[in-house]
C-alpha cells in the first residue's frame, strides 16, 4: 500500500512538473525590465536603407540572443555614423547599436 502510494505521488509530482516547465508565459507572469543592449554593428548596401537594415538585422540577432530565453519587449536603435558612401567598396555604409529591453518571465 505504501509503495503504491508513494508512486502515485512522485506520479503526481512528475506531471506537475512537466505542466509547469512546459507551459507557455504569459504577458501576467512577465515584466519588461530587463537590459539585452548591442554591440555597435556597421552595415553596408547598395543604399543606406540597405546599410540600416544591414545593421539592424545584427544588432537585433544580438538583442534577442541577450534577451534569451524570454524576448525582446522594446527596443530602438541608434545611429552612431550616419549613412555615407564608402568610394573604396562601393558601398553606403552606417554604424549603429540596439538598446533593448528584455522580458523577465517568471
């Protein structure tokens, strides 16, 4: 009876456990405080809206890595050498960094 009953219990536990690991956060449980901030990153294109988005994407690949396992819940970049044609590649290229800001999911 004993044996039994411990089982059932550690059962029990186990799925309780599971339910709790595996379920999805909810905007409740979390706040948006912490920090998740880039490097500076420079981005190059054939147009400066090409460079920024260049920029953009590593930084923001950056943020969200920072900001595992919960996500970025705001963020804004910030130019650091505004856009500008480099005669040597070619290129327009731009510089600049995200500041985020992270989810803290409990």
């Amino acid at each position: 009876m004993r044996l039994k009953m411990l089982a059932f219990l550690l059962t029990t536990l186990a799925l309780c456990v599971a339910v709790i690991l595996g379920a999805p956060r909810t905007a409740a449980a979390c706040s948006c405080g912490g920090v998740g901030d880039s490097n500076e990153y420079t981005g190059s294109g054939a147009t400066c809206a090409a460079a920024a988005s260049d920029w953009h994407r590593q930084a923001a690949a950056e943020a969200a890595s920072n900001c595992y396992p919960d996500g970025v819940c705001s963020s804004h970049f910030y130019v650091t050498v505004a856009c500008q044609f480099n005669s040597s590649t070619g290129l327009y290229e731009e510089s600049g960094w995200e500041h985020a800001r992270c989810y803290i999911c409990f």
